[in-house]
C-alpha cells in the first residue's frame, strides 16, 4: 500500500468541493474539506496536511487568516485558489506565505501540475534533512524508512498511520535520546497543540501494538515515566 499525500481543501462553495475531491482521489490523493476558516484552522493542526489548497472567501472568516495561522508554525505548501483576480490580493496572499495563488476557474490538469510542484518543494516535519534513506535499530529487526515512509519490524512492514510514522521516524532520528513529551507533541501536530499527552499516549499505545513482541515490555521504544520516550540505540 502507498503511503498517499494528505490534500486539505477549504472552500465553501460544495459544487468545487466535490470536483476537487473527485479529480484528488482519482490522482491518489487522500483528501480532507473544511468549508470554514476555523474548521481549516483545526484540521491543519490535528492532521497535518501536506499540501492546503485555500479559497479565501470564507463564511467565518477571510482565507488570509488560515494563511497567517499556518504560517505561524508550519511551511506547509499552501495554494491559494480565489475567484478574486485582483493583483493586490495576490500580493498580499503571497507575502503572508502562500506558495502560489491560482484564479478560478482553474483548469484541473494545471492544479495537479502546482500540487507536485509544491510537493516536491516540501519537506513535512518528521523528514530529516539527513541523507541517510533509513535508520536500522537492534542488527536490522527495526528498520525505519524515510525514503519508503515505513517502518519495518524482522522484514515486514507494521502499516503504521501517518502520524504513528512520523513519531517513530522522529525518535529513530534522535535514538538513544529522550525526547520530551512536549517536543514531540509540538514536532507532529504544531505548535499550538495543548500539552496534553493523551493523543500522544493513544498513538504509542498504537505504535507499540504494532512494533513490539510484547508491548508491556518494549524493546524498541521506551516511557521515560513523566519525561518523555526514547528509542533504543
Ligand atoms: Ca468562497
């Protein structure tokens, strides 16, 4: 299975929502929508999309304000697509932080051409800037790969979730290191997640389930008690 690139759109108008659901999932994107600013706001933090394709006239709000608020923490690509063709808007759009800025009516084909443009100009958190493709822990029984976005346990792929890999690719990355609740929260889902570690605790409950023999005695990842987690070396 292909680990598939995450679109979030946000647009109120249902009638170009459901074209660009239909042209993303038919090119192997997993889509999300938002038809306001503050559902936006809140599916940017808790799933961190890699790509936002943004209409900036919202019924809550000017589409401006998700561009501030995703560039308050994240580079995440963001494509603007406005029936506003004015240059003023465009600049402003630009100079807060969007990677480009498209007027509708677009034509399908280019907005894919954009999208793998601002992919490939994106690297999402959780991807180290390392060169190394992978990190091999314990003589090869845990191989986490950057390159493939997997994670595999004596040869088989665990089929981690996006944000249970990303967790794993990060303490791989720091391994033998404790990484403090905090800081992972704030790595995976944004700097304006609470600090509450229950969705941390959720997902390594998940990710132990999925990469340990025996989960209540790790191996690969241990509960530093009230600190944090670290990846053996
Ligand atoms: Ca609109």
């Amino acid at each position: 299975m292909e680990i598939k690139d995450r679109i979030l759109i946000v647009e109120d108008d249902k009638s170009i929502v459901n074209l660009l659901v239909t042209v993303l999932k038919a090119n192997h994107y997993e889509v999300y929508s938002a038809s306001r600013a503050s559902e936006a706001k809140s599916i940017v933090s808790s799933q961190c999309p890699d790509v936002v394709l943004l209409d900036l006239g919202l019924p809550d709000a000017d589409g401006m304000s998700v561009i501030e608020y995703v560039r308050s923490y994240s580079q995440m690509p963001i494509i603007v697509l406005s029936a506003r063709g004015h240059e003023q808007d465009k600049v402003r759009a630009l100079d807060l932080g969007a990677d480009d800025y498209m007027v509708k009516p677009f034509s399908a084909p280019e907005l894919l051409a954009r999208i793998r443009t601002a992919l490939r100009h994106y690297k999402p958190a959780g991807t180290p800037s390392v060169v190394s493709d992978e990190v091999t822990l314990l003589n090869g029984r845990l191989v986490v790969s950057y390159k493939k976005h997997r994670v595999f346990v004596e040869g088989t792929d665990v089929k981690l979730t996006q944000n249970e890999y990303r967790i794993v690719a990060l303490l791989a990355r720091f391994s033998g290191r404790v990484l403090t609740y905090d800081y992972i929260l704030k790595e995976i889902w944004g700097p304006h997640m609470k600090d509450d570690n229950k969705i941390l605790r959720v997902n390594m409950a998940n990710i132990r389930r999925k990469i340990e023999k025996n989960p209540a005695r790790p191996e690969f990842i241990f509960t530093e008690a009230g600190v944090g987690y670290r990846m053996t070396e």
